[in-house]
C-alpha cells in the first residue's frame, strides 16, 4: 500500500483584495467578487519564488514527521513559475532540505496539475519498490499580465506531500489521468506573461478534463460520490469547483472545507494540493477523499485518498498550530495594488 | 630609532570634480616635502593608503603608480585597511624606519570617490565589512545606525547627543579651509535631515570626498615624534563581536599606545578620532578612556571637547571626517598632518591652547582595524 | 553577479542555520540600500542571537514597525537575496518574526 507519510504547505503572508485590483482598474468591485467567487489573493514577497516557497512547505511536512530528509530518494516539484527556464528548481530544494544525493530529482511543467502529476509518477517508483519514500511539491508564484483577467486568481503557494509505504497517514486506493491536446491557457518561451483562450478554458478545457478523470477513477475504484466524505478539486475560481462537483453528484458540505480559493486566490501546481491538505488537516480516520487536478493544455489527474488512523497522531502534533491551512490563510498582511506590483515584479 | 613626522600637508577634501587622483597626490606629496625641506632624492620608501582605486577605478598597483607620477623610483606599496588604510601606512612606515630599513620615507593616502555613483561606493564600501553582513543588504551607515542603537538602548543616549557631534564638527570644520564643508549645523538642522538608516540621518554621516594627505617621516629628528603607533583588530562582522556596545580594536590598540608612550588618556591634549558617524566618535571617548562607558554623549552635548569652550581635551578640531570630509584612504594621513600642525601651534583659526600630545585614532569597517598614534612635540 | 561557484560552496552553510530560532539583539531600517537592493528598500537589517548563542546579521522580511525591538523572536528562513538579470540567483538566509 501507498500514500501519504506526512504533509504541508506554506501560503506567502501578503494579500490583496480583489476589490482594491479592480478599482485600480475602475471595474466594478462587487461584480468582480460576485463573478469570481474571490474575495482575496494571497501575494508572494519580493523575494519569494517556487523554490523559496517549495522549501517552506517541504519543511513544515518534515516537522510533522520523524522521516530525516536523507530518506527522501525522489524529489518532484510541479510549477508554472520555475526560477529557471534552465536548471532545476527540485535540486536546490533538495540540497536546501538536507536531502543529500542519493535521489532522482525532476521538474515538472503542466500549467496547475505539475505537482500532482508528480504524485502519480512518485506514486509509481514506491508501488515498483524502486524507492521508499519520495517527495512532491507543487509551489508557484503564478504571474498575470496588469488588466488581465487572471490577473484578480493568480496567487502563490506551495504544498508538500512526502509519499512512502509505511506510517501513512492516507492510503492511495487508486488514482488515473485524462489527457488531451486542448490549448487553453499557454505561455511561449521567452514571452513574460501567459495567454487563454477566454470561455474556451471553460467547458472544453476544464470541465471535459476534471470529468473525464473522475468519471474514469470512479469506473476503476467502483465508487459512488455517496461513498467519499471530501471532494477536492482544482479551482481555477471560486465557480467551476462548485459547478463541477454538482455535475458530478458531490454534495456543497463534501466541498466546502477544500475551497481554499475564495481566501487566497489560485496558487496554480499547489490549487487542488491545497485543498487536500485542508481536508487532511480535519479528516477522520476512514474518511475517503476523492481529490481530481486540473492543468491547461490539457490533463486532469485524480486520486481516491483513504484516511488512516495515524492521522489522529498528526493531528494531534499539529494541534491548533501554524502548520494547519485555515491557519495560515488567516496570518496575513494587506497591500495596496502598486505594493501588489512590486512584490510580483511588474514595477 | 626614533621616528619624526618632518613634513605634513593636505589638500582640501571635497568633492573635487575637476581634480584626478595624480593631481591630489602631487600637491600632497609636493606639500609634505616642501613643508620638511627635503629633496625627493632623499626619500627612501613610499607607502601609499587607498581602499577603492580598484574596485572603483580600476586601478590597483597603486605603489609604482604614484612612485612613477611623483618621480620617486623608490620601493613603493600600497597599504589598504578600509577606513584605516592611511593610519595603517603610517604604522608601515613608522616600523620601517624603527627598523633600520630606511631613513626617511613618504606616506600618501590618496581616495578619488566622486567619479562614481553613491549606490556604488556604498557598495564598494561594503568591501570593508563581512560577506553575511553584503547578504544582508547592509551598508555602512546601517552597520553604524545597529551600534548607535545598541548604545541608546543600554545607555539612554538620545537622538540630540548624537547629533551633537555633527554640530560640533562642522563648527571646527567651518574653522578649516581646507575642509569639505564650512557650514555650521544646529542639532536640529542634523535631525531633521533625510533619514538614511534608522536612527542615522544624512547629516550624520561622513560624506563621500575626493582628496589626498602626506607626511614625511625621518629617524631621529627633534620637532614632532611619534611615540606609539599601535594597531589591533578585531571580527570583521558586527554579529561575531563580543559586544556591541564598544570596539575592543579601538581598547587594545589605545591600551598598548599609552602603554609604550609611558603616558595616560589624561595627559592626551588633542585627538582626530574616527568619527565616520556621529556613533563612532561617542564609541571614540569611551574606548580611547577620556570619558567612561556610556557617559560620552552628555560629555559632548556640554563643549567639553569643542574648541573654545574647554581648557581640556578638544577632539576633531580639523572638523573630523564629518566635517573635514572622510577621502577613505586620505584620512588617517591627515589625522596625523592635524596632529602635527597642532603641536607646531601652526593650527591657525583651529588650533588648541598650548597643546604638547596629541592622538590620532583611525578606524577601519566597523571596527575591524583600530590603529592609535600618540605624537608629541619633543 | 555572484559567482555560481561561490554561490555552491555556501549551500552547505545556508543549509545548517535555515529554521533556527533566535531574537534580535541589534537592528536598523536600511531607507539608502547599495545598488544590487534598490528594490527591496526600506528593510531591516538585524543582528540576531540564535538559541544556541551564536549570532548572525540577516535582513528581516515579513515585518511591521511592531517587530523592530531588542529582543522580538524570529525564524531563519530562506529568500532570494537580490535579483540578477541573466545570473544564478542568490539564495540565503534571511530572518522572519515569530
């Protein structure tokens, strides 16, 4: 059996409120919190980037596990905002984490399902017995070109998910991927901001995918939505994860506790990753958590989670802490909109 | 071997636009030997004090390329140590002649800093500090401004008996022709300008200055001697230090100074102290024992170290770096050519009442290199 | 632009002070930053007394007029130091109040 050993994340302290980007632009604030679903973005420090952002959350999944870091022999970071257009993000992490040498490192690329696809392929190395236990992050600092329409849902986090056979916390029950060529949302080499192609990314893109995947694992696992306690989706806005979870027979109670998108925005690889951890944070031992990613271009990737009873331990550790979700969406600082710019490096 | 300062001579420091450093160092040099009536045949040794004609300029190498334009084919070197580079070189030259090396040598400090923007000679400057200290985005006036603030939380020192000594500098500076800067200050002229690092304001700081300092130094000569040149160093970063609250560089160099000139910090009648920032001349009194730990400040505030308004110790009467001007690898020469110009009574306007010892104390980073020399008029 | 084989040589030291806890000992609001941190101006530079008594400079991040006393506990975390166009970036110690 495989699953998760431990968990974490870290959300950048800074927030802007959608409000305040909207007059800058002289739109309408309300409709622009109405339509989105939003109220707030978090917004990453000056110096903040995915490998800054990868190592606080792998941290925090260290600190709630005895695992040393040396123990680590896969390491994948998904992101749409890798330092590099050249050089690994997941080897600075690694060595900055005290992982040593002795593993395989790769970055990963695929819009907001990066890190989850990271999950699958180290979900793999674990199930061959190739490696015990491997690490998969999922942290950006995702950009939006000023006036933009994502410019009000692109937000920064990271979350960390160490993977292995023993201690877990949640069992992978299964877990299967939809792809398609479907060209939504892309950014070109060299081009500074990204581009989507409008209603396009709606039904086509994620609705077809998020569906597909979790019609297909729901054929594999033999399961019903009346079977899972949480649903988690990615969540581009606060709309399409609640229309697709309807569509799909969840209920807004199986939801609600993974919406982390109405209070920090979309922190792209780490979306649907956040959303599991604040599900983790409360979840009972026995609880299932059917969990489906979304990246543009385009693929969703879904897992079917089962709780343990060793989550009573973490949560125990964890306490009413830092390291719970809710709580880190709650340690936050305002900015203003040319703040805002600065610190995402448009000024 | 006794060791004499024969010739001194500055030029003015400021901002020079129009002045290279070739031109500085002849009116130096040229001034130095003419005010001690030798030949440049005479001169044996060259000892030169710059800190950033290289990573500024370009240009290292500085002891041939000064013994070449001043037409002295000497041995010649370059002595850097920050902020200290000029007491340094006179500290290699002193030990030179005590030796038995040369007879009679020359020491140049020369700083051209005016070519180049402030943000790059602030961060020239940062050479002088640690690379954690670099990482930190530290600069100079923020490693000063973290020891002022130390001082006033242990002390009580307040923000106007730090801009004390800024008024008091430039009142002796306004006295100076040769300084940078002729006009005077009230404290709350310096308290009010713009804030540079917390609690550290523009005018509390030394100023980035173009100019060049030279003395001649002979064996056993009558007239001026020098009778302690002593060095100590120090961590280079703030955070590796023992304490916060004083430079112990400045202590030991100061301890063993007094210690081989068989005098005491009482007997002092005149000091040029490293007062790069107000804080610095405050740390100054205390390490060089004229006033205890933490009681400098209020010392200040009173006139006791101003000219004309004490009988006893009067401190930076050029108008120190801040109102002097603070040319880095110029400054510690010209402490001494102060020195000595007061104990000839040749001061003119500035000059101290029957003043027979005198000390001149050069610091390098934030104390990283302290170097005291005790003269006296023999 | 630091080089990259410095920038190596100092991940191990970077490495062994990230997530240390200490206080301020010593602090000042850098307003005039030398060239390379002209964008991040106004910040803090701290001088910081780990638990286990040694004591580093760092900047301060994350802050509030609120943070800069004598004695404000902090976390040692890493951030980029500065940007570099075209260079390898710098990463490093830098400090957050608890």
């Amino acid at each position: 059996m495989i699953g998760i050993v431990s968990y974490g994340s870290y959300i950048p302290r800074y927030r802007i409120k959608l409000s305040d980007i909207a007059a800058a632009w002289k739109k309408i604030p309300e409709e622009v919190v109405e339509s989105l679903g939003i109220a707030e973005k978090s917004v990453p420090g000056i110096d903040e980037d995915a490998v800054t952002i990868a190592i606080e959350a792998a941290r925090n999944a260290f600190e709630s596990s005895a695992l040393n870091p040396e123990s680590i022999e896969a390491l994948f970071v998904g992101s749409e905002s890798h330092p590099y257009a050249v050089n690994p993000t997941s080897t600075i992490v690694g060595e900055l984490l005290g992982i040593g040498n002795n593993y395989l490192a790769a970055d990963l690329e695929f819009a907001c399902k990066a890190g989850t696809a990271g999950i699958q392929a180290i979900a793999g190395l674990i199930e061959a017995k190739h490696i015990h236990y491997g690490l998969a992050i999922g942290a950006d600092t995702a950009q939006s070109k000023p006036h933009d329409a994502l410019e009000y849902t692109s937000a920064a986090a990271g979350v960390a998910y160490i993977l292995g056979s023993n201690y877990l916390i949640a069992n992978l029950l299964a877990y299967t991927s939809y792809s398609s060529d479907t060209p939504d949302f892309w950014r070109r080499d060299g081009i500074r901001y990204p581009s989507h192609a409008g209603r396009f990314t709606g039904e086509p893109a994620y609705f077809a995918h998020v569906m597909g995947a979790s019609q297909l694992l729901m054929k594999k696992a033999k399961i019903h939505p009346s079977d899972v306690a949480y649903c988690v989706f990615h969540m581009p806005n606060g709309k399409f994860p609640r229309e697709v979870a309807k569509r799909l027979g969840f209920t807004k109670e199986q939801l609600a506790p993974s919406l982390t998108v109405s209070a920090i925005g979309n922190p792209y690889s780490a979306s649907s990753m956040l959303g599991l951890a604040a599900v983790l944070d409360i979840a009972k031992p026995g609880e299932k958590i059917f969990m489906v990613s979304y990246g543009s271009g385009a693929g969703s990737d879904a897992f079917l989670w089962e709780v343990t009873e060793e989550i009573v331990n973490m949560q125990r550790l964890k306490g009413k802490g830092k390291s719970l979700v809710q709580n880190q969406i709650q340690e936050k600082t305002y900015v203003d909109y040319v703040q805002y710019l600065k610190q995402t490096h448009k000024l | 071997m006794n060791v004499s300062v024969v010739g001194a001579a500055t030029t003015k420091f400021g901002e020079l636009w129009g002045v290279s450093p070739r031109t500085l160092a002849h009116e130096a040099v040229e001034g130095a030997l003419a005010d001690a009536d030798i030949a440049k045949s005479n001169v044996q040794a060259l000892f030169v004090a710059n800190m950033l004609a290289g990573p500024l300029g370009g240009q290292q190498h500085l002891g041939p390329f000064f013994a070449e334009e001043l037409g002295l084919p000497v041995p010649a070197m370059t002595i850097e140590g920050a902020c200290a580079s000029g007491g340094l070189a006179v500290h290699a030259a002193v030990n030179s002649i005590r030796s038995g090396q040369y007879d009679t040598v020359v020491v140049l400090g020369v700083e051209k800093m005016t070519d180049h923007k402030p943000e790059d000679v602030a961060t020239a400057l940062m050479g002088a500090g640690s690379n954690e200290e670099r990482l930190a985005g530290a600069t100079f006036p923020g490693l000063y401004a973290i020891l002022a603030r130390a001082h006033m939380e242990k002390f009580g020192t307040t923000f106007e008996e730090l801009a004390t000594v800024a008024v008091k500098n430039h009142f002796h500076a306004s006295l100076n022709t040769n300084a940078q800067f002729h006009n005077t200050l009230t404290v709350e002229d310096v308290m009010k300008s713009s804030k540079i690092a917390d609690p550290l304001t523009l005018l509390e700081c030394s100023p980035i200055s173009d100019g060049a300092s030279a003395v001649v130094l002979t064996k056993n000569h009558k007239g001026i001697r020098i009778i302690a040149s002593e060095v100590a160093t120090d961590t280079i970063g703030l955070a590796q230090r023992e304490s916060l609250l004083e430079f112990e560089a400045t202590k030991e160099a100061a301890r063993r100074a007094y210690q081989k000139a068989g005098v005491t910090s009482k007997e002092i009648d005149v000091a040029e102290v490293h007062d790069c920032f107000t804080i610095a001349e405050i740390l100054a009194m205390e390490d060089l024992g004229f006033f205890p730990k933490g009681k400098a400040a209020a010392v200040i505030v009173r006139g006791e170290t101003t000219l004309g308004k004490t009988k006893k110790l009067v401190v930076n009467p050029s108008g120190g770096l801040k109102g002097c001007g603070h040319p880095v690898g110029a400054t510690g020469v010209k402490q001494i050519v102060e020195i000595v110009q007061q104990l000839r009574g040749t001061a003119g306007k500035r000059q101290v009442a029957k003043a027979r010892i005198g000390l001149a104390h050069n610091v390098g980073g934030s104390g990283a290199t302290a170097v005291v020399h005790i003269l006296k008029n023999i | 632009m630091i080089s990259p084989v410095k920038i190596w040589r100092n991940q191990k030291k970077i490495a062994s002070l990230v997530g240390k806890t200490g206080k301020i000992v010593a602090f000042t609001l850098i307003r005039v930053p030398p060239a390379d941190f002209s964008n991040q101006a106004p910040y803090p530079v701290v001088v910081i007394e780990l638990t286990d008594g040694k004591r580093i400079t760092a900047q301060l991040v994350d802050w509030d007029e609120s943070n800069l006393k004598m004695g404000q506990k902090v976390q040692t975390i890493i951030r980029k130091i500065f940007e570099t166009g075209d260079g390898v970036i710098p990463y490093g110690i830098k400090a957050k109040p608890l």
